[in-house]
C-alpha cells in the first residue's frame, strides 16, 4: 500500500512533466503517456501498453469506460480495468494487453483505445489513444544464425543466405543426432529385458519424429530470406508445413492404436474364452482407423484455412441419410452386441426355435448368426435383430444336466411290480444314464391307469445332455424287447363299432 501511495505521489509531482494530450479547457480527463506505443513481439506474445489518465475536475467524480477497437483480425486484446472511477483531481491507470496470432510472416495491428468520460452519469468527453503492434517473430532475428547467433562465415556467405545455409546445417545435424539417440536407445532395448509395448513404440516414433525435426529446420531456416521471398508464399509454404504436421501426427496416432491398442487387444482375446472380444475387436480397427483418417482430413483442411461449415452440414446430411437406409443393418449391429453380451446362447449350442427346429448354433456375426438346420441339414443365417425378439429354448445351456421325461402303457392284465422291475433294469443298463448320484436317481412311477392302459412314467439324468436322442432311443429299444420277452402286452387304443339293424 504505501508503494502504490508513493508512485501516485511520484505521479503527481512529475506529471506536468510527463508528455500528455492537448487538454482543451473543456476536458475533464488528461491522457499522460507513459509507455513505448510502438512494440514487436514474436508470434503467439503479448504486448502490453499503458497509459495514465488524470481528473481536472477537483471537484466532482468521474466514471471512465474503456473500449477497444482493433485494425486486424484473429488478434485478441484485453483491458485490465474496462471501468474506472476516478476521483476529484486523481490518477488511474489504463493497461491493454495484445495477444499476436500465432503465425508466421509479417504481421501488424494499430490499437485504439477509446475513452468515455461521465460526470454525473452524462458524457463529457471521448478521447483516443493509438498503439502500433508487430510481429516479426522469427525475422526479428533472421540475420542470426537459429535466431541467436551471429553469422561466423566470411564474404561472400556473411549475409542471410549463409545463415539460411548454417540454419540448414546445423538442422540436418540435429536431426541426425536425434537419429543417433533413439537408435542407441533401440539398441539398448534390444538388449535388456525391455517390454514388447516399448520396443514398439521407439519402431513407431523413430521415423515420424526425424521427419518432423528436418521439415521443421527447413521451414524456420526460410526465415533467414524473408528479404527474398513474398508474404504469400511464406504463407503458402507454413500452410503446407501444417497439413504436413497433421498428416504425421494422425500417422502416429494411426500406428499406436493399431500396433499397440489393437494389437494388444488381439492377445488378450486369445486369452478370454468370451467370443465377444474376438468379434468387437476388429470392428472397434476399422471403425478407429475411419475417425482417425476423418479427423485427419478436417485438420487438414482447418490448416489450409478452408471453410469447414458446408463440409459438416453436408456430412451431417449424408449421415442422416445412410442411417436412415441402414437401419435395418445397424438393428442387426447391436442385436449382435447384445447376443454376444448377453450371451442367451453360444457358438456351439443346441437351440429350438419358435417354431420347432432344432438347430446348432455354427457362427455369432454382428449382422447375423448362422445355424446348423438338423431337419434339413442345411446352414442358415437368420438376421441377428429376429433372433433377439424371438423366443429360443436352449437346448445346451441350462444349467442343471440333461434329463429325459418318457411315458410307457402297459395292459391292465400286466403286474405293476414285474414292469416296475424291467423298465429299473433297462435304465441301469444304459450308459448315457447318471446312476452313481443319490441327488439325481432315476425315478419310475406307475402315473395313471388311461382308458385302455396302465401308464409308467421315468425320469432320468444323463451324464451328458447331447446323449439325449442315443437316450431316449436305447430306452426304448430295450424296454420294447424286454416286454416281449416277459409277455407284457403294449396296448394300443381301440373302438368297438355296433352296428344296429332296424327292421324294415
């Protein structure tokens, strides 16, 4: 505090001799300037300007708004007090800020600050004050050798084109020293126990970033002989050299995501026993390397200054469009990822559809699944969004053991206990049926006594639920004959038909 108080004192008594504006007798403000109003920065720097205004009005306050008004575009400017009050003969200082674009060439702006005074909430003066801005950046220093040393060589090279030349050379040396370090880096991980991840990203960074080093010495050297070359092409030679810096960076961004992400996500699908993995991989590639490619060209574009605004509406409008005609397809997409997460069945499985086929499912795809018809013997391939709205009993899957439920008639003249007998004696003979577990022992029941038969059922596990068929097959070959054998009638039903003859 008691600087601030001392410099407005030292202000005070030093202002009379500070240069200022033409005060007219009318003003109420003086503009005392304090500053170099003529600066070069390089590309990208600030450029700050100040000035100091004074009250003449010993007796009333006033409000000051300050505003901005600039010459160039893509300069940006900030004010550090957009508003002052100013007391009754005091000082304030007026501080703008300018931020220079970041590019390269020759580059000028004329800054207008612009003052309103009120007193008493009514304007009584607007004045104006100016300051010039260049960018030079690196011809600032063009006749320095990398901008900061003097140019060594003799007549006839002491002039830019020997620092264009030395600029060159010293690049071309940089870059081979670069070229040196990475290699010997690559050589020392060759040796030691390095990680495959390491050893492929030094393959992947080693050529882009030589290219980048050189493309750059080259660029910036042309500085040297600004003298000799126009704004526009320098202009020209910067937008190329930008399209150039995207079409490497995307390139080392398309490298790691399919050598490192990808190639990493391959190995550890191999290792899972999901499907889902092995099919989202190579999807998640193709769609990676088409956004990459696409962000790639709007980059591209966005350096070359072109207008971007009709190329997104149109891509807006062209992806309306095949959405909407790949509807159907894009339905199948996610009923695939759906299956696959889901998982209601797998590759591998037996499966009964709504309407009654028994099928193998052979392949899960993200637009179809394909099946193995037994009926017909056939493949086919039902669009994965039917097989997510359709109800499907799993044949494989469940999570209890196979088991069969059969039902045999025997005539009312048989012996329920002697069936009993034979049907026990079939089921421990067959090989398909779990015997050796008291939780899951077969069991043989007398249900009902039908209209002309008296029915047995049995219920039984297997040891394997694709046995089923062989089960149900050996069940009945062997019952059958063993009927037989013991002179079990296996009746069949009938009808007795009376007819009556009336008299004529």
């Amino acid at each position: 505090m008691r600087l601030i108080l001392t410099v407005a004192l030292l202000i005070t008594l030093i202002a009379p001799l500070l240069p200022a504006t033409d005060a007219a007798d009318s003003d109420s403000v003086q503009i005392l300037y304090i500053d170099d109003y003529s600066k070069s920065v390089r590309a990208g720097e600030n450029a700050t300007y100040n000035w100091t205004i004074r009250s003449l009005n010993p007796a009333l306050q006033l409000t000051v708004n300050v505003s901005t008004d600039a010459s160039a575009e893509q300069w940006s400017y900030t004010l550090a007090t957009p508003s002052i009050i100013l007391e009754p003969s005091g000082l304030a200082s007026v501080q703008a800020t300018v931020t220079a674009p970041f590019e390269r060439g020759d580059r000028y702006d004329n800054l207008t600050v612009y003052l309103y005074v009120y007193e008493d909430s009514h304007l009584v003066q607007v004045s104006a004050v100016n300051a010039d801005t260049a960018i030079l950046g690196a011809l600032a220093s063009a006749e320095k050798v990398l901008g900061y040393f003097e140019n060594p060589l003799p007549s006839p090279l002491d002039n830019e084109w020997g620092v264009f030349l030395l600029d060159i050379v010293i690049w071309l040396v940089i870059a081979a020293g670069i070229a040196f370090l990475l290699d010997g880096i690559g050589r020392v991980l060759a040796r030691a126990t390095a990680s495959m991840l390491e050893k492929i990203i030094m393959g992947i960074l080693r050529t882009p970033v030589l290219i980048l080093v050189f493309i750059y010495g080259i660029v910036h050297s042309l500085d040297a002989l600004h003298m000799h070359i126009s704004e526009s092409i320098r202009d020209s030679v910067y937008s190329i050299y930008s399209v150039i810096v995207v079409i490497i960076i995307f390139y080392l961004a398309y490298k790691i995501f399919k050598n490192v992400l990808v190639y990493y996500g391959k190995v550890i699908a191999k290792r899972t026993a999901s499907k889902v993995d092995d099919i989202l991989i190579p999807v998640v590639e193709k769609v990676g390397i088409v956004v990459i490619g696409f962000a790639a060209l709007i980059y591209a574009l966005a350096a070359l200054k072109v207008d971007l605004t009709a190329f997104v509406l149109g891509g807006t409008f062209i992806s309306l469009v095949i959405a909407f005609a790949a509807q159907e397809t894009i339905s199948n997409f996610f009923s695939g990822i759906f299956i696959l997460l889901d998982r209601p069945f797998k590759e591998g499985d037996i499966i009964i559809l709504s309407d009654g086929d028994w099928c193998e499912v052979r392949k899960i795809g993200l637009r179809t699944t394909k099946l193995f018809r037994y009926s017909e013997a056939s493949i086919i391939a039902i669009p994965n969004n039917k097989l997510v709205n359709e109800k499907i009993a799993n044949f494989s899957s469940a999570p209890d053991k196979g088991r069969i439920m059969m039902t045999f008639g025997v005539s009312y003249d048989s012996d329920i206990q002697k069936v009993k007998e034979i049907i026990r004696e079939v089921i421990n003979s067959c090989p398909y049926i779990i015997k050796d577990n008291p939780d899951l022992t077969p069991i043989v029941r007398f249900e009902e006594m039908a209209n002309s038969s008296l029915n047995f059922f049995i219920l039984a596990w297997l040891n394997d639920r694709a046995d089923r068929f062989n089960t149900k097959d050996f069940l009945n070959s062997n019952i059958f004959r063993r009927f037989n054998e013991e002179n079990i009638e296996i009746p069949f039903p009938q009808s007795v038909v009376h007819l009556r003859k009336e008299d004529s």
